[in-house]
C-alpha cells in the first residue's frame, strides 16, 4: 500500500491536485505532516473533483517521524542532494525496485512547496530519489511531482507479472536485524569516531536496496548477534 | 523539436501550469488554438513561475489543422476511444517511437478540460496516444497529462544513445507517397464503398507506425505510381 506524504503544504490547490492524481492513479492513502492550510476548505475540495474522499480520510500527523511509524520503506522524493542527501534512485528505477514490495506499506515524501525538505527529514526516510528534470528549471510544481512519482508507479505496475515473487522483510524484521548490527559497532566502541546516525543511515540505505527477505534479516542479525558476543568475550578475557 | 498544442484551453492556471512543466521538461514551444482565456494574464504568468517566456512566445491559431501544418507528426493524447478513434500507444511506446523522429517536428495535442478533443480533431491527428489511468476515475487534468507525457519522453530521451540511428521521413516526403496511394485507390474507383478520409486516415496510422525514413517513402510512392499506370492502362484497353 502507498502513502503519499505531504509535509507542511502550504497551497489549498495543490493538495486538492494532490488527491486527484492519488485517485488517477489508484492510491488512497494520505498523511499530512503540520498543514499549512486546510486541506477540507472549498478550494481543496475543487481541485480534487471526485477525489474529496481522500481528502476527508488524510491523516494529520505534527511530526514526519509520527507519520512514517507503519512504513516497512520510506522514500523522500526530492531535487536536492547533498553531502548527507545522496540520491539512491531515479523515480523509474524506484518503481522497478518497488516490485519486492507488493503488499508492504510504502510511503512517499514530498516537501514543502517552497523549500522541500529539511536534511533532518531527510534521513529519517529509508531512500532519497529524485525526478530528472531540466537544469534550466528544475523545479517541479508539487502536485506535479506527486503526479509523476504516481504514474511511474502505475505505469511499471501494469508490466509487472501478477505473481509477487520474493517478499522483501516486514519493517520489523528489518529493524531488529539494523539493531543488531548498530548494537555490534557499539560493542565495538565504534561511535568515538563515527556518529551513530550517520553510520545507521549508510548501513541502512546499502541494505534497503539489497531488497533484503525476511530470511536475509534473520541471517545478518544472527551474524551481528555473534559478532558482538565474540567481541564481548574478548572484553571479558582482556580485562 | 516538441510542440505542445492546447485545444481551447479555460483555465489560465492550466495554461501557467502547463509552461511550467514544458520548461520542467525542456520543451519550448506552445501552441493555442482558440484558448478560452488570456494566456497572458497575471494568473497564467503566476502559475509559470520562471516559464513565463513560453507563455509569451506560444503561438495562437484559429483551427487545429491550421497549427499542426508544419508537424512532421501529430499526436492526440485523449483517453476517449470509440469505432473511429482506436488507441495507437499508451504514452511509454509512444516515447520509444518517439526515437525515430529526432530533429523532426513532433506536435502533441491536448484537448479542452471538459470533453477533450471532438472526433474531428482527433482525426487531425496522426495518432491516438493515451496514458493509463485508474478506472475509478481516469480524468486527469489537464497540465498534469502534458505533464506526464513530457516526462515520459523526457525520461526515455536520457537512455538513447546519442547518434540517432534511422531518421524518420519528413512531413513532404511522407505526405507524396500518401497522396500516390490515395490516387491509386481513387483510380480503382475504391472511394464508391469506402469514404476516402476513412482509408486514409486507416493507412496513415498504418505507415506512420511502421516508422518510415525517406527511402522507404521513395519506394512505397513509386510502388503505387506504378499500379495507378497499370490500372490507368487497363482501363484504356477495356474501353
């Protein structure tokens, strides 16, 4: 399932489009991090045309963190990279990479109009991919953006076979396996040197383009649960 | 060179909109036939943001034929199909056969944004294009459907190959051998049972699929000079 994710939008028209390309492209399911306006008022409600369902069911959240919690994979849709905002994917080889998750909960982040999204934001999505646009104008209207994010969706879906394949992990089993790792380095001392997040993020974004199944999480979480106890031991032994 | 040709468009925010995603997309020029609106006004030019110098330099006309004259091929995007307006492509083949048409004069047009384009506008065109869209509700708006169209091109432009291969024939040398098959069938007295619009719209789709360079026009022209000649002389002898 996929959650389009909209974070302090400011413009009534754009998240009534917003919707209305939701439903031209069969996604129902709306989060709104702080709105900056009111996504039930008239103008909304107008753009959206036979879309106002998804308006009338979008969920508000007051922090991007909150509105992600169900997510087994989180992507910022976004132009602009950075030192620590590295681009995973291009939208069409993020639809390709979305067939291992068929009946997971996916949600897709879109900034604000003006500025987009902050680095913070940023990394608490799994992946960062981008749209290929004009280097005279790059800068694509956000209802537009939603349009075409959702459309290369759809469009590869319509190739894809009606088997689903290898399943990637649930979140949870994902997560347990990340902690394990995290927890490894830690035993390590590993974090005087290299903070935490930053080393979480890198390891992550690596392994959720792996398309990890539920089975590779349980195999690397029990490799990690043996690293950390043999250095655990060695401790013990040096002391 | 790609043209976006808008058909009595109401909205000067569609119309704003629409520059936008064309200079999103690098395409440049714009035709209007008949807008509904003044495609200069404040709001267009809002909408536009930076695009506003496509808004100033679109071309305006009174009939669709009139703007499509100098296209080396024309495209309706609609996603109406009924007996006489059969689908060609879905928009992702379209671009792909797009290929074959670099440095050609490539016209796309978009309809109004109540009830698109009128069975004779769509026969104008070369092709029928459609983009696939929810059943629950397919009408997307209007700037998003060029929106998407351009993207798709413009995505499937980034994995060409830089040389261009076979090129496709122009409008004129297209546009002979046509005439030389029309005139060939006219000879037959074909035009009795089968009105001449109907098989020339029938074989025009056929040809303009097959993605024909100038030689190939050559042949085809010469091919049915000849039968013409042989028909000619037949029915010469019979008298």
């Amino acid at each position: 399932m996929i959650t389009v994710v909209l974070v302090e939008t400011e413009g009534e028209e754009n998240i009534g489009a917003v919707a209305r390309a939701m439903m031209n492209m069969d996604v129902d399911c709306l989060a709104l991090v702080n709105p900056r306006c009111d996504h039930l008022s008239k103008n909304a409600l107008n753009y959206a045309v036979h879309a106002s369902e998804i308006l009338e069911q979008a969920k508000v959240f007051t922090s991007l963190r909150e509105a992600l919690e169900d997510a087994d994979l989180s992507a910022a849709i976004t132009r602009r990279t950075g030192q620590w905002r590295k681009r995973d994917f291009i939208i069409e080889d993020f639809s390709n990479f979305l067939a291992g998750y068929k009946d997971r909960n996916v949600s897709l982040v879109f900034g604000r109009e003006k500025y987009g999204l902050t680095n913070e934001e940023i990394r608490s999505a799994d992946l960062i991919c981008s749209i290929p646009s004009s280097d005279k104008f790059p800068s694509i209207n956000l209802s537009q953006a939603v349009m075409i994010t959702l459309y290369d969706i759809y469009r590869t879906n319509l190739h894809k076979p009606s088997h689903t394949g290898k399943l990637t992990a649930s979140r949870e089993q994902y997560a347990i396996m990340l902690e394990s790792i995290m927890s490894a380095f830690d035993e390590m001392d590993f974090f005087r040197t290299v903070p935490s997040w930053r080393l979480k993020n890198y390891i992550n974004k690596i392994l959720i383009r792996a398309g990890l199944d539920g089975n590779d999480c349980l195999i690397i979480k029990n490799l990690f649960t043996r690293v950390r106890g043999k250095f655990q031991s060695l401790l013990r032994q040096g002391r």
